[in-house]
C-alpha cells in the first residue's frame, strides 16, 4: 500500500481559550471562600466611597443654609461673628492661618525628617538604627492632646529666647519682628506641627529609602563614590517622589490638627504679619474651640468652614496618591 495515498485522522489541537473565557473559568473555578472575600473587599470599598460622598452631601448642605445667611463675604470678612442679626463670618484669617502654619511645619520637619532616614537607613549601625526607628514610631502613636499639653507647659514657656533672637537678627524683615508677650504664635504652632508630623514623613522616606536598588549604590561606589554621592546620585533621585508624597501626607496631618493648635495658639480674627505675634487661627482649632456653644446657625457656619478644609485635605491626599502612582514599586495597591 502505498503510505501517500493514506490519510490520518489525527485532531487538530484545539484552540486557545480568550482571556475573557480563562476569566470565567477561573471565576467558576473559584472557591467559596475566595468569593466571599472578593464581595466582602469589593463591598468594603463600595462603602467607603458612599460615606465620603454622605460626608460631602452632608456638609454641603449645611454650608449652604449658612452662606445663604451670611451678610459678609465667606471667602474674604475678616470676622466671625455668627451671634449677630444678620450674621456676618468669613475664613480669610482661618484660611490663612491653616496654610502659614502648615508652611513653617513643613519648611522645619521635611528636611530633619529625610536626615533622619537617610541616617537609619544608610548611615547609623544595625543597633543604633532599630532603636531610633522604634523611638520615631513610638511618636507618631502620641495623642494630640498629649502633644498640646506638652506644648502649652513645656514648648512655650520656653520659646522667648528663640523669639528674642530671630528679633534681634530677623526682626527687620517684618516676619520675624516681636512685640513682646507670650510666645503663642503661628511659629510656635507651626513648631509643634513639625514635630507632630516628623514620625509620618521619617517613616515613609526610611521605606522608600530602603527600597533603592543594591546594584545602584554598588556601581556607585565602585566608581569611587563616597558614601554622600552614593547618597545624592543614587538614594535620594530614586526616593524623590517618595519623599514628595510622605510630605504631602504630612500636610494633610498638619491641616487637621485640631487640639493641640488649640492648646497653644492665643487666637484672634486678624492677620498678623510677623510669625512671633499672637493672633490668627485654623479652621480646626476655631471649629473646636467654638462648637460647643454656638447657636444653629453658628454651627452652620462651623460646617461650612469644615467643608472648605474638608476639600483641602482631599486635594492634599488626592496629589499625594497620584504621586505615589506614578512609582508602582512604592503602592501595594498598584502593584
């Protein structure tokens, strides 16, 4: 028999399953526990995002029956007096006091807070570095009010030579020029804020740090780098968006911060421009300290004033996640 003439009945393989058929057989395949906990989590985040948005909702409708009733500008009075017929209150003083001190926080606790990374990470040894590690942890776990007390009976008694001095060589910028009394400030808060906010940014910055390629830092010194140019040629250019957003997570604590700029700021509705004088406020502090006793349309106008921080922080965290998405590597959720 001549082999040509015969024919073979062997299958032809079959086709490759899409990506969505190997989806659906995987999700049929997929245990009970696994989708339980695929529509608890899915369930988790749905939740969270309707809160926000009740939140929102919430919020805007009380801010807007207070602004309805308000006989000054909301963005720009210089005053807050709800008490009054018709009421008259703006955030221009609260506005500007949340973002100066937030300022002076962020200009004194980023740098120390990058130093302090850089030493754990690259330059204290393994039985120094535990230590300090645990000890920059152990602050962020402080209350605010601890912080506040602390601020009140320690931090600004203590505050008039450095007032003194910044007088005395400062004092002719304006900024820095002090009439005397009590050190209740911005600067004073804005020092408070700093060390407030140094374990978030210390602890970032010390993950992003520790997350540099070895290979990196070994060409470098292969090259005959020392150990600051491995530093600012490898380490920190890998960690710089890293440090950016453990900043920006920073600042949006220091926005919030409600008690302990309470406890230590001598509040006023003026714009002072020296950073020493006393006067100024914060949307949190001004909610805290005048909740409690005002009439309906005074807390109105609280909310409305929450509000406006409200989608300031979300800005603030909202850069600060886009920071941290344009590095994978630094979010498990974008992994």
């Amino acid at each position: 028999m001549d082999i040509s003439t015969q024919t073979t009945d062997t299958p032809l393989p079959a086709p490759r399953p899409t990506v969505v058929e190997q989806k659906r057989n995987a999700r049929g395949a997929t245990r009970p526990g696994d989708r339980i906990f695929l529509g608890l989590s899915r369930g988790s985040g749905i939740l969270l995002l309707v809160i926000m948005a009740a939140i929102a909702a919430f919020l805007t409708y009380r801010a807007s029956l207070a602004i309805s009733k308000d006989h000054g500008n909301f963005l720009t009075t210089f005053e807050w007096n709800t008490s009054h017929n018709p009421p008259v209150f703006g955030i221009a003083v609260l506005a500007f006091g949340t973002v100066v001190s937030s300022i002076v926080a962020m200009v004194i606790a980023v740098p120390i807070a990058v130093a302090i990374a850089l030493f754990i990470t690259h330059y204290a040894p393994r039985r120094l570095a535990g230590p300090v590690a645990y000890v920059i942890d152990l602050l962020a776990a402080v209350p605010s009010i601890v912080y506040g007390l602390w601020g009140a009976l320690i931090l600004v008694p203590h505050m008039t030579g450095l007032y003194g001095w910044l007088d005395d060589y400062l004092g002719w910028t304006g900024v820095f020029d002090w009439q005397g009394g009590a050190p209740r400030s911005m600067l004073t808060v804005g020092i408070l804020l700093a060390i407030m906010i140094l374990p978030i940014i210390t602890n970032v910055s010390r993950e992003v740090f520790r997350q540099v390629p070895q290979m990196h830092e070994e060409a470098a010194l292969a090259l005959g780098a020392t150990r600051w140019e491995v530093v600012r040629m490898s380490v920190l250019p890998f960690g710089r968006s890293g440090v950016i957003s453990a900043s920006m997570l920073g600042l949006g604590r220091a926005l919030g911060e409600t008690m302990a700029v309470a406890t230590v700021l001598s509040p006023s509705f003026d714009i002072q421009a020296s950073l020493l004088d006393p006067g100024g406020g914060t949307f949190a502090q001004n909610i805290a300290s005048k909740f409690s006793e005002a009439t309906q349309d005074g807390r109105d106008a609280l909310i409305a004033s929450g509000l406006v921080l409200f989608v300031i922080t979300l800005l603030v965290n909202g850069a600060a996640r886009g920071i941290i998405a344009r590095r994978k590597e630094y979010s498990g959720a974008n992994a």
